[in-house]
C-alpha cells in the first residue's frame, strides 16, 4: 500500500461531545433549541456543517453549495453569522477533544513509509481548527474537507485524495469508524479498514478488516 486514508472524527479524534455541542448550541443561539447529541449524530450523513444547519433551519441547500441562505433566514438582527459562531465554538472547546490513544504512535511510524492523508465529511474549516489544534495537521500530506464533494458513502472525495497524491484506489487504505466509510471504500476501490475503537463502529457489521487499535494498522503499510 501507498497511501493510508483516515476519516477524522471518531477515527483520529474523540469529538464525540464538542463538535455535537458546538452544533447543538449554535441551533440554540439562533432560535433552534432542543437537539441532543445523538440528534446531531444522527444528522452527520448530512455532510458539511452547512448542509446540517440547512437541515435544522429547514433552509433548502444544493449539495456542495455555499449556504447564504441559512444566514439570510436567521441572522436578520446583525448577529454574529451562524458559521462563524459554530466554528467560534469549535475553536474555544478543542482542549476538550483527546486524540485516540495509538493514533500519534502509529502515524509516526508510518510517516517515512507511505503516504499519509484526511478525508472528512466535515468542512474543511473543520478540519483545519481541530487538526491543528492538536498537533496532528503536520503528519499529513493532504487534508481534505467534504465541502466540494457528496456525503459519504459517496466515494467521491475520497478518489479526489488519491488522485490529488497520484496513488492508485487499488493502493489505498480508508481507515473510518462508520458503516458509511467503509462503504465509501469499497465504492472507491479502496481496502476498507473498519476502526473498532471509533464511536460509531458496530461489531457486527461483517466488515473484512478490522483494526482494533490504530497499531493494527501498520502491517498494512507493507502490503
């Protein structure tokens, strides 16, 4: 293999409260109260932050476009716009996001011996705070929101990666928790690798691969 994928939330990063809580407070903030996390969760198919607050605002938003209408309909008194305040909370709350134990161990093992890279259904706004924020933006060679491209299962933004780094889907490996990401995988012509310590894995979904720590995943560098 040339190129290992990650998918980022629930994969490289425990976000499973604050970037649920940025979305459910921002949906306060702007007249929208009453989402739980598992609400927010459950609204992650959805793709891009934009596409969930279009969805909670009942705002109609074309796939992979600019969302000035959820703006237009909500921030009519001049308030802060609604992105700007959900990345705000994004920013002021990524100390409480943790790094999956193994993940930095692993990536710097194979930093020297393949290529390294992101796909997320997240922006890539997203992307970029919380990476940075902890210290994980430098050990890859491409970082990739989903802005521009389908949810997954879609396999779009994933091809977009390996083309972008010129390695073949046949010499790629997706690592994600979610059935979605596997799924986006296999449509990629990708190797799917389920992450069994992600928040949305489920043990019985009959996946091929399973890496149940991040460790599990340097053999596969050899390939």
């Amino acid at each position: 293999m040339k190129l290992i994928l990650w998918d980022m939330d629930g994969t490289l990063i425990q976000s499973a409260h604050v970037v649920p809580d940025a979305f459910r407070h921002t949906a306060e903030q702007f007249g929208h109260p009453g989402y739980s996390r598992q609400d927010i969760i459950d609204l992650y198919p959805l793709g891009v932050p934009e596409n969930v607050f279009a969805h909670i605002f009942g705002v109609d938003r074309p796939a992979g476009q600019v969302n000035a209408q959820v703006n237009t309909q909500v921030n009519a008194e001049g308030r802060t716009d609604v992105m700007t305040y959900f990345y705000n909370q994004l920013a002021e709350n990524s100390h409480r996001i943790k790094v999956y134990e193994g993940i930095v161990n692993c990536l710097t093992a194979l930093r020297n011996h393949v290529k390294l890279a992101v796909f997320t259904g997240a922006s890539q706004r997203s992307a970029d705070v919380l990476l940075s924020a902890l210290k994980l933006d430098d050990y890859f060679d491409l970082i990739l929101g989903g802005d521009d491209y389908p949810a997954k299962p879609d396999p779009a933004g994933l091809v977009a990666v390996a083309n972008r780094l010129n390695v073949p889907p046949e010499q790629t490996v997706y690592v994600g928790d979610a059935h979605t990401d596997i799924e986006a995988a296999r449509a990629a012509g990708m190797l799917p690798v389920a992450a069994g310590w992600g928040h949305l894995y489920q043990a019985d979904n009959g996946y091929e691969h399973i890496a149940l720590t991040p460790l599990d995943v340097l053999p596969l560098a050899s390939q």
